[in-house]
C-alpha cells in the first residue's frame, strides 16, 4: 500500500501527464514533490528540446500554472543531464526558461 505521501505524488503525477500529453510522451520524465520547502522539481527529458520556442513557453506556463493550483511556492525544472532548464517567476507571472533548443545543441 502506498503511504499518503506517494499517493499525493501519484495524484500530482496523473494531472502532470494530463496537462502534458498534448505536447508528446516522455516530456516530463519524473517529479519529486518536496511538501516542507512547498517545492515542485520537475525532469524533462530531451524531447522538451524538439519542441519550438512557443510550444516550450506554453507547456512551461500550463505546468506552472498546475503547479500553483497545487499550492506549490516554488517549481524546479532540470533535464535529465542535471541542466537548470526553467524556474517560477520571482517578479510577474511567467516562467523563466534558461534553457532551450540550441542551448541543447551547443552541450552535445
């Protein structure tokens, strides 16, 4: 059986794949909920770097906006690599990507 915390991850995990499956399978590639710091860390996997520029804001937005829904303070995107890819906003409301397409050529 599956302690409360893992079911709430689970739940987390569901609506994540929900708000994500329109942009393609394995985007999100794992999540870990830290409920003492309110932070959401997300990994994505290389296919975040296929999708266009505006797709990547829109995805980005949608999960950030799950995110806070979920009364999370603070999300966390890293790729599977360990890369910082994208943060919540400190000023405004939208998500700060560091990482992108050709940041992701230019490592290879």
């Amino acid at each position: 059986p599956l302690t409360p915390e893992q079911r709430l991850i689970a739940a987390i995990q569901a609506q994540l794949d929900e708000v994500t499956q329109p942009y393609g399978d394995n985007i999100v590639r794992t999540i870990q909920a830290d409920f003492d710091t309110n932070t959401l860390r997300i990994t994505v996997g290389d296919a975040w770097y296929l999708l266009r520029e505006g797709l990547q804001d829109r995805l980005g937005m949608e999960v950030l906006e799950l995110a806070q829904l979920l009364d999370f303070k603070k999300m966390v995107v890293e790729d599977l690599a360990g890369n910082f890819v994208a943060r919540n906003p400190v000023v405004g409301d939208r998500l700060v990507i560091v990482r992108r397409y050709q940041d992701f050529q230019g490592a290879s």
